[in-house]
C-alpha cells in the first residue's frame, strides 16, 4: 500500500520520493552506486519528520488522529488481548458493529474489553458504519458492563469515533438515551475502568463508553463535544473554517491535561502512531497496565467515589 501523506507532510513526501527514485536507479546503475546519497536523505527524512511533528498545531492533530494508517480498535485488540471472545448484541434489537465488546485476557488478567472500530477499507467502514454507534451499540456496551460487574472485571474501552450515528433509526430507537445510560453505567461501576482516546472522540458517542476512572489519551488523537467541522457549521455558520475552530477548541492532548479532563497522555512513535503502530500498540498497554496497578486494591465503593470526584472537578477553580 502506497504511503497516505498528510499536506504538512508534503517535503517529507517528497524527500522519500527522491529516495526512492534514487533506489531504483542504484539497482540499474550498480550496487552501492547512491548509497551515500540515500543515507544522507534519510538522515534528512528523520530529522525533518522529527522537526515536524514536534511543533503541530490541533488542525494537524485532528487529520493525524484521522489517518487511515493508525491503529484501529482491532488492532489493539490483536495486540494486546489474548483469548479474545467477542460477545454481540444489545439483547433488544440488534448487533451494532461500530462498538466490539468481549471477554478476553490483558497481560495475564481477565478484562472486559469495549472500543469503537471504524474499519480500514470500503468494506470493513461500512460493515462497522465508520465508527458511528447506533443505540444498540451503547447498550451492548452496557449488557458488557454489567457483565463485568457481574465478575468482578475491569474494563478497558477505546474510543475512536466521529461522533454516534445521526440517522432516522438511530434517533427513533433512543441513541441520546442510550449514550446518557451509557455514561451512567460507566459512572456506577464498581470495577477499575480505564479509557483510551486512540484518535477521535467527538461528542457524546465517545463519552458513552469514556467516562472511566482514568482517561487516558494518544499524544495527537482529539477529544471534544463537537467535531471541528461541526463547530464551524453551528458556531461559525461555515464548515470551512473548521481548522480555526479546532484551534480554539482546546482539543489536543496538551490542551486537555492542562484541562483535568484526561489524566495521562501516552507518547505516540515519532511521525505519529501511524508509523510505527506496534510501538504505539504497546505503549498503550504499558500506559493501561500502570492505571490498572493504581486502582488495584479499591473497594467498590471508593472506585465510584474517585470516578465521580473527578468528573466533578472538571471546570472547577
């Protein structure tokens, strides 16, 4: 698959280019022949890659939160749960595959598991509706919390979502009710619940299944009630001002610790998880491995407690 470059990636783009021009041309002109001169454009590529993604604005945070090429929820899946068992169905009216839920084991331990899944070409983005839950998927979500109650499991989620799913249907069968019981069912816990921002989470199709002990999030995903775009339509009455309305929203990582409203952001490769999502993978499950410790040994009722506390403070003084 050809590389998926972002515009302000452009001169990597074209660095790369040139290396490989350069490569073909050495295989034709004998071995060896531009080592040099591919060793010297690399050395630039990482130095320029390292310059670049070290001072991006929350425009170039959302399109890199949005990049094809970044792991998805099965990706953390595959990579950091054993003995996966998808569990579907909201045991009212169907299975919505834009959340995936099930039993499954984290570094040793029995967890539940919940996350959003947008799926990573045409067929997949439709069969997973591009991330965006219906009701349904909020209360399977739900059926899986209390599951975990039910066992005494903690329950990891990962949200990477547009926003839920706006349509007819949806708004027929209750999506706002479903997210608020959603978010109440996260809030009622009585089981350590981490949440991993791993690119988007807009609105409340994300705190539907985020409203967890501790928020954690990936160095360049989002978290807002609003999607820039929509911001810029409601607010601004042009969706084209969208990058001006992410870049006053306060929705980048640094922006939302400073806020109390995510508690740890997890270091993301150099050149974004999309890079290197093995690395990323992992050190998301070192980051959730470390919060799990810290809420090892507390009672039902001081996990409510603490969840609570927090969600409380956000916007005080």
């Amino acid at each position: 698959m050809a590389a998926h470059y972002l515009e302000f990636e452009r001169p990597i783009a074209e660095l790369e280019t040139k290396i490989d021009e350069l490569s073909k041309l050495s295989e034709t002109s004998g071995h060896g022949a531009f080592d040099a001169e591919i060793a010297a454009l690399r050395a630039r590529v990482g130095e320029l890659r390292v310059e670049t993604y070290a001072h991006l604005d929350a425009w170039q945070k959302t399109q890199i939160a949005r990049h094809p090429g970044r792991p998805h929820f099965v990706d953390y899946l595959s990579g950091l749960i054993e003995e996966f068992v998808e569990l579907r169905g909201d045991r009212t009216f169907a299975d919505d595959q834009a959340i995936l839920g099930g039993l499954g084991r984290f570094r040793g331990a029995p967890v539940v598991v919940i996350g959003q899944e947008k799926g990573h070409d045409t067929t997949t983005r439709i069969k997973h509706n591009f991330g965006a839950a219906r009701p349904e998927g909020y209360r399977k979500a739900i059926r899986l919390m209390d599951l975990a109650e039910q066992f005494n499991l903690p329950v990891l989620s990962f949200i990477d979502t547009g926003g839920a799913y706006p349509g007819i249907g949806s708004e027929e069968r209750g999506v706002a009710e479903a997210i608020a019981r959603g978010t109440e069912r996260c809030m009622t816990l009585g089981v350590p619940m981490i949440a991993t921002i791993t690119g988007e989470g807009m609105s409340g199709g994300a705190i539907g299944i985020a409203a967890a002990n501790r928020v954690l999030i990936m160095e360049h995903a989002i978290y807002a009630v609003i999607s820039p775009e929509g911001c810029a339509s409601i607010l601004l009455r042009d969706r084209a001002m969208a990058e001006g309305a992410a870049k006053a929203m306060k929705i980048t990582a640094e922006d939302l610790l400073a806020l109390k409203i995510v508690d740890r952001i997890v270091e993301e490769p150099v050149g974004g998880a999309h890079a290197d999502p093995g690395l990323a993978i992992s050190r998301v499950g070192d980051a959730v491995e470390a919060e799990l410790k810290g809420l090892a040994g507390l009672s039902p009722d001081a996990l409510r407690d603490q969840r609570a506390e927090r969600f409380y403070a956000i916007g005080r003084e």
